[in-house]
C-alpha cells in the first residue's frame, strides 16, 4: 500500500483549459518525478505536455510530439525533462527498453513525461510519480484524473 494516496479531478472546456492545467501542474514539479499519461489519440496528452514544459520555463515552440521519435530530451538550467510518446510500440517491457527507460530513470533528478504509459503495464517506479489520465476527444471537455502516490 502507498504511504499517502491523493486524486483530483478536472474538467477542461477548451485546448487553453488543459494547457493552463499543464502549467499548474509543472508548476509543482520539484524535479524527480515521472507523470504517466493516459488517453486516447488526441485526447490532449501532448498539449498538456506544453503546459508543464513552459511552467519549467522551457519554450513549447520546441516542443513536439514524440510519436516518431519516441523520446524527445528537453534542457533546462534546472535539470533535463525527457518526454516519451510509446504510441507505436507494443504493450509490455519490450517499450520499456525500447526507449531506454531504465537508463532515462538513472537521472534521479531528470522529470519524465510518458505518453500513452499504460503500455508499461506493471513497469515498476522506483521514485515519485503522477498518473494523468486523460477522457474525452474532438471539441469535447476533457475529465483529467491526476492520482500521487508517495
Ligand atoms: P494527444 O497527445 O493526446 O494525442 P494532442 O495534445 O496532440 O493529443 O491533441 C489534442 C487536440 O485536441 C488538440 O488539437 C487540441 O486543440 C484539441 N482539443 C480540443 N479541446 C480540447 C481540450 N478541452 N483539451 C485538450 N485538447 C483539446
Ligand atoms: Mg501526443
């Protein structure tokens, strides 16, 4: 059983919504963690990605999705935040070391964004870590359901 166990949950009417959401959340990152996103395909994991990486104060124009490249590596002053999309791979470990992800958590002050992490199914982290998961696609409002364990 975690220690400590805590959920909200959101409703964001428009892209603003979500992205402003993403900056609140970023906002109180302190370095470590691993947010593991959940969501269909446009469902708005890559745009709340956005959100996160300007509250780190990196610049979201650099920000794409990683659905091709599978891990982007975003630098800033205060520490280096990876962002993984597993889109394209299959469930299980093989994503895991597909992208490296071991290695990636080695970085014990590096933040990690996972894309589509319900691949990993049982993949276990090690440190802190945020589940994201995210309803709803087209124009319609988005449920964000962010759950802490610590
Ligand atoms: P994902 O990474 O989950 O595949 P993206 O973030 O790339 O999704 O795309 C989400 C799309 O949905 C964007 O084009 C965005 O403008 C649109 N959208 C419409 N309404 C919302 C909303 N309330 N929240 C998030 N995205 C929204
Ligand atoms: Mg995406």
């Amino acid at each position: 059983m975690p220690a400590f166990f805590m959920t909200s949950t959101y409703t964001t009417a428009t892209p603003e919504d979500t992205f402003a959401l993403g900056e609140e959340i970023g906002a109180s990152l302190t370095g470590g963690e691993v947010l593991l996103l959940s969501g269909g395909l446009g469902a708005g994991k890559t745009l709340l990605t956005k959100g996160i990486l300007n509250a780190l104060d990196y610049d979201v124009e650099e920000v794409t999705s990683p659905s091709f490249t599978l891990v982007n590596l975003y630098k800033t002053e205060a520490r280096d935040i990876y962002h993984i999309d597993l889109w394209r791979l299959d469930d299980g470990r093989s994503s895991a070391s597909a992208v490296g992800l071991e290695e990636i958590l080695d970085d014990a002050e590096a933040i990690v964004i996972i894309e589509w992490a319900e691949k990993l199914k049982d993949f276990h982290f090690p440190g802190k870590f945020l589940r994201i998961m995210i309803e709803g696609d087209g124009e319609d409002p988005r449920k964000i359901v962010v759950s802490s364990e610590s």
